[in-house]
C-alpha cells in the first residue's frame, strides 16, 4: 500500500485543508488528555514552516448534525494553540461567508480552526454538496486524522473528490506499521488478540491466520474457545452464538499450521467485582462458581516465550479485568514482554493502548496505534474509505 504524503507536495503560498482527529476527553472545559492534539502538530507545523497556512477541521463528540455549544471546539482550539506555540483562530462555523471570509484572510503561518464538523448532518452522511463546501477552503486536502479513517464522511473521504489528496504523517506512519503485518510481516509473527468478546475480535482473528505463526486468544473472549473445546469454564463469560465460529476458526488455524495459545491457567473471581478476591485456578479447568478474571502464571510464561521469538508482534486487547488491579497481571505482563522484544511490535487501538498508557511503557514500542475502530478494521483487511482516498 503506497499513499501520497505530504512531502510529495510544494505548500509554499497554499493553503491546506487539514483532517486531523481532536476527539478528545474534556472535564470542566479542560483537554485532560492532549495526546490526539500532539499527534497531528508534526503534520501541521511540517506544511506551515513549508509556507503553507492551514484550515484545521475535526469532530467532537456527537452533536447529532445540530449546533450544540457543549460540542464546540473552543476549548480543544486554545489546547491546540498552546502545544503548536502560536496563534490558533477558531471559525465562527463550519461552512458559510463568515468562514469563507476569514479562510481568505489567511496569510503564511497563519492556523484556522473551524468548529466541529458534525454540527452538520452532511458531515456523517458524506453529502457531496457539504464535502464540496468544504473543499472550497483549500488549495490541497491532507487527512491525518487515522482514528477516522474507517467512515466515509464528508471530511474524511468526500473532500478527497474534489482536491488533490495526501496523508499526513500520522496516517503514514500507521499505514507503515499496520500494512505488513497483513501483507508480508517478518517471522516469526505473533498475534496477541484479547478483549470481552469473540463477536468484536473474530474479523480480526481471521485476517490473522493469514499471515501468523502463533496466535494468543485472551480476556473474555478466551472462554467461549475453551467452551467449544469441552472445558469447564464456570460462570466465565461465554457467547453461545459464536460457539461455531470459534470452533471452525480453531480449525482454520490447525489446517494451516498456526499455533493458538490459549489459557491453561487462570485468575478467577467469586463475582465480577473490583473488591472481589483473585482465586488462582492451576489448571485449564474453571470450577462452577467461578469466573475466569485474568490468565494465570503458567499461560503468561508460554505468552512472554512466544513474544520473546518473535520478529513481530501485534496486540489488540487486554488479557483480563486490567482496570482491576487484583486482575492486571496477565496484561501487565504481556505489556512488558512487548517493551522488552526486539522484533517490531505494534500495539492496535482501544484498550491495549490504555493498558500500555496505564503502566507507561508506550515509548518502548514501535507503534501505538491512535485509531480504535479504525486499528481493527485495518486488521481485518477491510478498506478504510480515509487511506483509499490517499492511495497513490
């Protein structure tokens, strides 16, 4: 997968119309995690000292296609200001004279903030007469916004219809990691996949097989692959409708030759509570009372042996209750056999990502993905409609 990037571009004297993602968690008007906001500054501060200004948009929230001031940028436009170290002007809408008059008043250097995008139903629906619109307030299109990159909205692919195109470094850079784990990834190749459910993981799980030596299946989702195996399993989590399909996966995994690790041991507790006491099970075999919390010791050695061979490694999803710290072992500990491999690891949005945030071992990883949904559908090969538009 080959992208436009912005160094094949000339921003001298133009003005970039920029998608980046500033969906980020605010308390009492305060950005409490900037980290989305310093992510796209390398993007942007690349097109301004190019001579370039820029005309930022995002999303916020879901303010339903109406004009709904709790979703304003405001807040997030004087973060912004403040990482980038210069002057941020916030639009006084999305799209309209007022906009279009302060978008023709920038100069090189200068940074336009419009105001959340999906204050317009056109936004999500991708209406070509909104994208269109949009265009309008660019000489060139750069999307750097990956966290988005799997909805076709308006400024994420429809704009692409109308100016010339380029992936900012953000997007480069997740499409660099992400891409060879799905085309042709260093051996050996391991995949950590855990999280609550089979239902949300076994698109990914499947793109897998393709290309991995081993497979380590953990968290909630584990139990209902021990369950179609004729273990016990307590009062674990399990999803009766997608028994089959962990069954043929497991199959599908067999046939080519993939090894798929899966608890021998685990953590369990009397209920799914925080204060509730960690019960250590030595064995494959969950007793009836109980509910597999964590994987155990013995299946967190055969884990840390798999990752310490390899030559790449992803994970998506945690192996247990992590935000219970009486059950945070079995990630923990996947997290810092991942920080120690010498082989290029990629850790894939949502709650792997605040596992490895939570015990601040982030920099010792190749790559940490920003894109939730769109991390997982990327790995389950599914085209994203933000980097197609990209596409050289």
């Amino acid at each position: 997968m080959i992208l436009r990037t912005i160094r094949d571009y000339d921003f001298s004297g133009k003005r970039a119309l920029v998608r980046v993602d500033f969906n980020v968690p605010l308390k009492d008007s305060e950005v409490t995690d900037d980290t989305r906001i310093r992510a796209a500054l390398p993007t942007i501060k690349y097109i301004l000292d190019a001579g370039g200004s820029v005309v930022v948009m995002s999303h916020f929230g879901r303010p339903k296609g109406k004009k709904d001031l709790q979703f304003s940028m405001a807040p997030i436009g004087k973060k912004f200001a403040e990482l980038l170290g210069r002057p941020v002007a916030l639009a006084p809408d999305v799209i309209g004279d007022e906009v279009a008059k302060e978008v023709k008043g920038l100069k090189s250097g200068e940074v336009l903030l419009l105001e959340n995008v999906r204050f317009y139903p056109g936004e999500e629906k991708n209406d070509p007469e909104f994208a269109k619109q949009l265009s309008l307030f660019g000489d060139v299109y750069v999307n750097d916004a990956f966290g988005t990159a799997h909805r076709a909205h308006a400024s994420t692919a429809g704009v692409a219809q109308y100016l010339p195109s380029y992936a900012g470094f953000l997007i480069e850079k997740e499409v660099r990691f992400m891409a060879p784990l799905l085309e042709n990834p260093d051996k050996p190749f391991v995949a950590i996949i855990g999280g609550s459910k089979v239902s949300s993981k076994i698109g990914v799980l499947e793109s897998l097989v393709n290309t991995c030596d081993t497979i380590v299946i953990g968290g909630g989702m584990a139990y209902t692959f021990l369950a179609v195996q004729g273990h016990a399993i307590g009062k674990s989590l399990v999803e009766e409708e997608f028994k089959d399909t962990a069954s043929s996966f497991l199959a599908k995994a067999k046939e080519k030759g993939v090894e798929v690790i899966l608890p021998v041991d685990h953590l369990c507790g009397a209920e799914f509570k925080e204060d509730t006491k960690a019960i250590a099970v030595d064995s494959v075999e969950i007793p009836v009372d109980l509910i597999g919390m964590d994987i155990g010791p013995k299946t967190v050695k055969l884990v840390v042996a798999a990752v310490e061979l390899a030559k790449s490694v992803v994970w998506n999803g945690p192996m247990g209750v992590f935000e219970f710290d009486a059950f945070a072992q079995g990630t923990l500990t996947v997290a810092k056999a991942l920080a120690a491999c010498k082989g290029i690891t990629v850790v894939g949005g949502g709650d792997s990502v605040a596992a490895i945030n939570k015990f601040d071992l982030a920099e010792k990883i190749s790559h940490v993905s920003t894109g939730g949904g769109a991390s997982l559908e990327f790995l389950e090969g599914k085209v994203l409609p933000g980097i197609k538009a990209l596409e050289k």
